[in-house]
C-alpha cells in the first residue's frame, strides 16, 4: 500500500477493476468486511466517494473439498450489493486444474462490458442475474433474479445446480423451471424446503442458467448454515 497506492493519491480515476481472492478462500478471515473496507478506504484517499468498483467473482476451480472457495464468491457478491458495485460472474469459465480461467479474453470482455455499463453509462447489458428474493411456497422455493435486463434464458436441456433442504439441512437435488425472471425449484425428497442453494459447490459440472444477453447467473445459497451443521 505504502509504496504503490498512497503515492497515487493525488490521481483522480474513472473506476477500478478488482480481480482477487483466491489466497483469502484458505482463511477465515471476514472477506466481506475486507473488500468494503479497501473500497471504502480507497474512496476517501482518492476523494472520490463514488469511485466506481467492477468486481470480478472468483471462477470456478478445483473438486470439492470444503466450502471456503464458495464463501469468497458468496462475500464478493454481497460486498458488490452493499456499495452498489458491479459484479462480473465467471462461474462458467474456471477450470478444475487451473486457478486462473483458461479463456481470460471473455473474462476481460464482461469486465468490460460491465464498466460500460456501470462506469461509463452506455445503455448495453453488462452484469448477471443475481438472486433478489427467495420465498418458499408450500413444497417449492420461488428464486426471483435481478441485476439484469429481460429473462432468464436456458443453455441445455434443463437447469443443473439448484439443491433444496428442510429443517433437517439435508440438501438434495432439485429441478427449476424458468418462470420469467424467476425460477421455481422442486426437489422430490424435499415435501416442505426451507433453504436453497444453486451452484454452491467449488467447481459444478455444467452450468445452464443465464441472462437473455448470455451472462450466467451467480452462484448462491439462502441459509447461512455453517459446514457440518
């Protein structure tokens, strides 16, 4: 910080791209906390208040082993949504083998398009579904999305990653069916849910839900159960 940020605290910027991460998956250091208090900190030293943020959600990487990487990309995503920042979803261009997304060209390309949007206020589609409200209906969950323009739109035959549990925390597959800007999800096993997750797992085998634009929707959970319980 001493030697690469403070000496530019007399520049002014148009907006800064935040790409990072990974190391803080291993700890359990609050990173929601972290990324609103760099935010924030750099905010005051640049004297800009408003100083736009594209953040860039971590990809998906590595089998699953505990639920560290998910939580990162679960702090990036509300970090983004308390300081109105711009969140880019990389959950379909990850690697199992690789930290780093093997196609960086398209990953730059959504930081892009988001910093059009947000930054630069070009009327274009930038961002990706992110989950608003979750409300449980009698045996099914209602997951209304919003963060972009239109609907939901379908890559595959149907929706892969959505799993529901009941008061036992037991979490089972589930099916979802696009509803507009929502999707309803049902999981036979599960007659009365009471939480939903979608893609919460280090590295989901195939990734269906996306934007109209072609943007997937961000990874989540509505609990917030901790491993094990």
């Amino acid at each position: 910080y001493d030697g690469t940020i403070h000496p530019m605290r007399f520049a002014k910027w148009t907006g800064v791209v935040w790409y990072q991460g990974e190391a803080n998956s291993r700890v359990k250091t609050d990173y929601r906390m972290l990324l609103k208090t760099l935010v924030q900190s750099w905010r005051q030293l640049f004297g800009q208040p408003e100083l736009p943020f594209v953040i860039i959600q971590l990809p998906n990487f590595g089998l699953p082993k505990d639920d560290g990487w998910m939580r990162l990309q679960e702090a990036q995503m509300l970090a983004a949504r308390d300081l109105g920042m711009a969140l880019v979803v990389t959950i379909d261009q990850g690697s199992k083998e690789t930290i780093h997304p093997p196609n960086k060209a398209e990953v730059g390309r959504r930081a892009g398009l988001a910093a059009l949007q947000y930054v630069y206020k070009q009327d274009i589609e930038g961002t990706s579904p992110t989950p608003k409200t979750v409300k449980f209906e009698g045996n099914s969950a209602v997951v209304e999305f919003d963060g972009f323009k239109g609907d939901l739109a379908l890559k595959g035959p149907d929706i892969k990653g959505f799993e529901l549990a009941g008061m036992d925390k037991k979490f089972q597959p589930a099916t979802g069916k696009i509803e507009g800007r929502c999707v309803v999800v049902k999981a036979a096993g599960v007659p009365k849910p009471k939480a939903v997750r979608y893609l919460w797992v280090n590295s989901p085998e195939a990734v269906t839900l996306y934007s109209a634009a072609g943007f997937p929707a961000a990874p989540f959970r509505s609990d917030t159960w901790q491993k094990g319980e």
